[in-house]
C-alpha cells in the first residue's frame, strides 16, 4: 500500500479504536455489524471498478468523494461504518486497489475487535492458525477453496463443511471473506497472518513451536511465560508435532529461528566429521 493510502488508513484505524474504546459503542454485536458491512463495500467496490476510481479521483474535491459515499451507503451501512468510509475517501487514497484493501483491511480490524469484546480472540486466534495447518497439509482442500474459477457458493459450502462449527464465528467470517477473494493460491499463509493479526491485537506475538511429541497446554503455558521474559513481550504459542525432529524444540518467532532439535545436533555433528 502507498504511503499516502496508509497515512488515510491509519487515520480511519484510529477513528475505528475510538469505537472500540467507547462503551456505548465498542460492544461485540456493533463491532461484528461494521465488519460484515465493510466486507460487504469492499465487495460493491470491487465489482464496480469506475465507482473505485471515483472515489480516489485527485482531480476531485474531498466534498465531492464524501457526498458519493453518503449517497451510495448512508441508508444501507450503520453510522460507524459511514464514517470510516468517508473518512478514507476524504484523506484520499492513491489507488483504487489501495481503497479496497483498505476496507477490508478495518473489516478485519472490527471482526478481531468484536472477538476481544466478546471473550473469543484468543480461540479465534488458534482456530486460524490450526486452519492454516490443515490447508498446509491438504493440498486439494487448499486449491479447492482457492479456485477462483469455481462459484463462489461452492467454494463456501466447501468452507461450512469443514470449518462451519468447527471454529469461532470470528474466525469463520474472516476465512469466508478470504475465500470469496483469493488474492492467491496460498490461503494456508492467508490463515497465518490473519492469526498474526488476532495476536497482534491481543499486543502478542506467535511463536510457532515444534515439538516431537505433542505438548501439553501447561508446558506450552510455561514455554510462552519463558519466550516472553526472552523477548520482553508476551508471547503466544502454537504447536505443532514433527517426529522426525527425534527431540527438542524448533521455535520461530517472526524471522527468527531457534532450532534446539536433536535432528539438528545430530547433522552437525556428521558435518564435522571428515568425508
């Protein structure tokens, strides 16, 4: 994204927090209404790729951009929702790409804001990432999901089945939309960052560990108190099992890799000898 669309998406994004922050309006219910209805403009906008350009035109007054969005939206979206469309229109976005990614991206926010609200981010969290692990390992369920050619009713008929009231209901309306939209193939890596985000909105950062064995919830509780005391932040865990590590834990924090396996001593130990 440009750096002027972000400067008007920060803006927004503060305007939305203030939702989040007021009692009267930062409640579960409203926060889940602006979402699914920002989803639903970002949809509109990129079906109608001249009401885009419109709405980013330069040559445009910001009054002009403003009364086109109160005039397409104003008796269909809750006020909250109006004034964060506006307030990006009137900040000016540089590209009518940048003006979609920028709908859903507080589409996100409001969904994960919701989840916080009503006691579920943290299982919202694990519920994507543990769906990524599944795309990650079931190829054809990945490419199915993901195949843009499909209908799109299909493609969320597949989703309902495996995933309909197997994860929280946050957590099912953020997949949905990534698989109305595949911006790619790769909706494992679309299910990571979307359980980064749930974490960063917790203010927590994912360790992804694996382990040879599966851990139990009191050693990744005591592993997560160690790795936040190491990085100064709290940190939140997600496992995974890999027999083939013999021993040890591989631990990935963003870039970083700390690979304590025994699969890993045992390498460098052969390395060492001679050939």
């Amino acid at each position: 994204m440009h750096s002027a669309s972000q400067s008007a998406l920060n803006h927004a994004d503060d305007q939305l927090e203030q939702v989040v922050s007021d009692e009267s309006t930062g409640t579960a219910e409203h926060l889940a209404q602006v979402s699914q209805e920002l989803y639903a403009v970002a949809e509109v906008l990129g079906d109608h790729i001249d009401l885009r350009r419109h709405l980013v035109d330069p040559t445009g007054s910001s009054s002009l951009r403003r009364s086109l969005v109160e005039n397409l939206f104003s008796e269909k979206v809750d006020p909250t929702t109006l004034q964060l469309l506006t307030t990006l229109v009137e900040t000016r976005l540089t590209s009518p790409t940048d003006l979609v990614e920028a709908v859903e991206t507080l589409g996100r926010t409001a969904a994960l804001a919701s989840a916080e609200k009503d006691g579920s981010l943290s299982d919202t969290e694990d519920d994507l990432f543990r769906f990524g692990r599944i795309l990650q390992s079931e190829p054809q369920l990945r490419t199915l999901l993901a195949d843009s050619t499909a209908p799109v009713d299909k493609r969320l008929e597949l989703l309902s089945q495996v995933a309909g009231d197997k994860v929280t209901p946050t957590a099912y309306r953020l997949l949905e939309q990534a698989v109305r939209h595949p911006y790619s193939k790769a909706l494992d890596h679309t299910a990571e960052r979307l359980a980064d985000a749930a974490a960063a909105r917790r203010d927590r950062s994912i360790a992804r560990v694996v382990a040879p064995v599966a851990l139990s919830d009191e050693q990744e509780e005591r592993l997560g108190d160690v790795l936040s005391r190491l990085y100064g932040r709290s940190i939140s865990v997600q496992s995974d099992v890999d027999p083939d590590i013999l021993g040890g834990l591989v631990v990935q924090v963003g870039g970083e890799l700390l690979d304590g396996s025994v699969a890993r001593h045992l390498r460098g130990a052969a390395d060492a000898f001679p050939t």
